[in-house]
C-alpha cells in the first residue's frame, strides 16, 4: 500500500490519496508556505514512476523510505518551470514499476523530484559547493533532465555552478548498485559569459577512477567505459581552460546503464 499526502506547514492533511500499485490525487487549492507533499511506502525499498507536479512530468525513483517534498516559493522556484506548482489544480501521480521497467538500458541519473533535504529518493545529487547557495545553481539541476545551456540563471537555464571553487565536486548517489558503462556531460555554454572544463576526473564507488577530456561545446559528450556495478559516482578535479571567464558549469550529467 502506498499514500500520498499533501499537508500543511502546521503538518495537518489538506489531501490523501492511497492505493496498491496506482494513485492519481487531484488537488484543487493553492499552495501555500510550508505545505509539503509526503510520499508513504511500506517501509521497503521500492521503484516508483512519481509525478510531483505535472509541469515537472514524473521520473522512475528507488525509495528507500518515505519521501518529503517542500513546495518551493520565491527564490527556491527559479530552477523550476513557472508553470510547477501553481494554480489551483494539481495532479500528483504514483505507479510502481514494472519489471521489464528495471531492465531497460536508460539515464539512471534522471530524477525530476530531487531537492536539498533528499535523503531516500534517488538518484541524488548534492555538491561541496553551489554558488551562492543559490536555487538555479544547484547540483539537482544537473539531473532535471533539462539539456537547454545556451544561457544562464533562471529555468530553463538553471545549471550547477561551482562559485569559482577549484576543489569543487559533484557526487550523484544511485541509493543502490547499478551496472553502467557510459556517462554524457553537458557543459553549460553560455560562451563567452562561461568558460569551460577541459579536464575532469570520475570516482566511482568500486575505488575505480577515469580521466577524462572536455571540448568547447554545447553538445553532450559521452564517455563510453567497461560495464561497472557502483552505487555512487563523483565529478572532480575540474580543469578550466585557459579563456578568461571565471564561470565553468553543468547543464546535466547523465549515466546510462539498468538496474543490476
């Protein structure tokens, strides 16, 4: 049995919706600061396709445990869609995967419902840095699905942004072992505003690593490597190029492979 509530900041229900392998909950109000959506499961690791807000579209999740999510206002809504979380009617949507599902090579690293406090919804992304504390630099930017970085700042344009930090590192979290072999990094390309990494380097979680080169591109630039079961990777060792803009980003990593 799953269940999906919508409450308020004071943590009373404004909505409930349960069901066992389905659930559409139509909520017809406002939001308002604080109300949160909660996502319950049986207290099992379990694959859901979640839709937080149907402007967001829905992601196949690995939860681990129940999941809260904080409506964003304000500043905290700039890396989203305008159209996400507003108005009066919403559509939060929940369905367990299927098997064949699992199976399928794609973008493990694809999650629409990630945020800050995420500790059981995965992939995650999270970063030793983000420039200015700042929504539309956020590491959760670089796995929205979003591939748009001719530009910079608000959705769609939102990236990670590194504060000009030479030990910064992105660590994307699966939550679980998977088996990959191939990465794709979008470098934000907002030129000559950016610069770019003509280097980096990716940790994985089974004490392998990989150095790999950049190009000066807008294109997604995949790397292609022997099958590995990890649980984790990490972005590091980011080496700008020699131009004089001091603002390398990431639009999106993604990381191909299927459940193992």
């Amino acid at each position: 049995m799953y269940c999906i509530k919508i409450m308020d900041k004071d943590g009373c229900t404004l909505a409930l919706g349960r069901g066992e392998e389905e659930i559409n909950l139509v909520y017809t109000d406002a939001y308002h600061k604080g109300d949160q959506i909660l996502i319950e499961t049986s207290g099992k690791p379990v694959f859901l396709w979640i839709q937080l807000d149907d402007a967001l579209g829905q992601s196949l999740n690995y939860l681990k445990g129940n999941y809260v999510y904080h409506i964003p206002f304000e500043e905290m809504r700039n890396n989203l869609s305008p159209k996400a979380f507003s108005g009066k009617k919403h559509l939060i949507r929940l369905k367990k995967a299927k098997e064949y599902e699992l199976e399928t090579y794609k973008n493990l690293a694809f999650n629409v419902n990630d945020s800050h406090e995420n500790q059981s919804c995965y992939p995650h992304a999270s970063a030793n840095v983000e420039t200015r504390g700042e929504s539309v630099f956020a590491a959760k930017n670089a796995i929205d699905g979003v591939t748009a970085n001719s530009s910079h700042g608000t959705w769609p344009y939102s990236s990670w942004g590194i504060n000009r930090d030479p030990n910064a590192a992105l660590t994307l979290d699966f939550g679980r072992e998977v088996e990959i072999d191939c990465i794709t990094l979008y470098l934000r390309a907002d030129f000559p505003h950016d610069n770019w990494w003509k280097a980096a380097k990716l940790t994985f979680s089974d004490d392998s690593a990989m150095n790999i080169d950049l190009q000066k591109t807008a294109s997604g630039q995949e790397f292609h490597f022997e099958k590995k079961r990890v649980s984790w990777l990490k972005l590091s060792e980011l080496i700008p190029s020699d131009e004089p803009s001091p603002f390398p980003a990431l639009t999106q990593i993604e990381v191909y492979g299927k459940d193992s």
